[in-house]
C-alpha cells in the first residue's frame, strides 16, 4: 500500500509540474515583451535572500548571447560576456544575500531598440548601501526584447546621480 501511495505521489507530482511548467514559461515571456518587464526581471532574478542561489539560467534568457556587460567609472571599464558574468554571480558572496531596485528610469526607444538609463539602490549582504545607475541597451526581436548590453557605475561623493534620473 505504501509503495501505491508513493506511485500516486509522484506521479501527481509530475502532472503538476507539467501542468504549471507552461505557466512559468509563459509568466516570463510576458515579461520579456516590454521593457519595463525585461528589466524588472533582471532586478527581481539579482536579487535574492541569504542561502538562495541565483537562477543563472533565468538570467541568461533575458540576454542577448553575444551580450557584454560593463562596469565603469571615471578611471577604469570592465568588460566582460554574459558566461563570465554568469560564473561571477555563482560566487559565494551574493549567496549572502544582495538586493537591487530601481529608483526611477528613462527609456527611449525606436523601431525595435532602446535605450534605459535605471538609477538603482543597491545594497550587499554587508550592510553597504550604494545608488547608481544602469545603462541598458536593448534589442526587439521574436516577440521580445533581449538585453544586448548593460553597463553600469556607481555613485560617487563628488559624482552625484543627476536629478533627472531621480525620482522628483
């Protein structure tokens, strides 16, 4: 009997998945047909709680394969691709916990490309607290957008977040 209840369960366990399995697609493909989707699914897969592990796979559906990914400032640009990126995220330090939302943005778009500047508040598992900004660039093909590129900076004591990419 316990064998047959054990059968049952599993396989109820596998209708669901596969019943839910289409849901969860379809909920992220929404979410890639506009930009404030693709982007709030960026932030939304960055951030996680203490012991969650990024979904790197998720992370990677938003991007464009031959995306670039750049953090800069006024003395120095780093580079790298979405699989290096990747294997950064998996790195213990954010499996403390790390969290980013946006603060406000501004989006231009035409004929299937934008551009977002998203200012941000960020803070690491460490208590340090930091705003800066993101700089999208996006692409609209096969009924969605893909992030081609993302480079982004921090703010400064002397380089402050200028107001119009601040919440009035």
């Amino acid at each position: 009997m316990a064998n047959l209840n054990e059968y049952y369960m599993n396989n109820l366990k596998t209708l669901i998945y596969l019943l839910l399995f289409p849901t969860i697609i379809l909920a992220q493909e929404n979410k890639l047909s506009s930009i404030d989707g693709i982007v709030n699914e960026l932030l939304g897969q960055i951030t996680i709680e203490k012991g969650e592990k990024m979904d790197t796979t998720a992370i990677r559906n938003l991007f464009h394969p031959s995306a670039i990914l750049t953090v800069a400032n006024s003395s120095n640009a780093e580079t790298v691709s979405i699989d290096e990126f990747l294997i950064l995220l998996k790195d213990p330090y954010y499996e403390e916990g790390y969290l980013e939302r946006e603060i406000y943005k501004v989006v231009d778009e035409y004929n299937g490309i934008a551009q977002v500047f998203q200012s941000f508040y960020g803070k690491d598992s460490e208590g340090l607290e930091e705003k800066g900004i993101n700089s999208y660039q996006l692409t609209y093909y096969q009924k969605r957008w893909w992030i081609v590129s993302l480079l982004w900076t921090i703010e400064s004591e002397n380089l402050k977040i200028p107001s119009r990419y601040l919440r009035n």
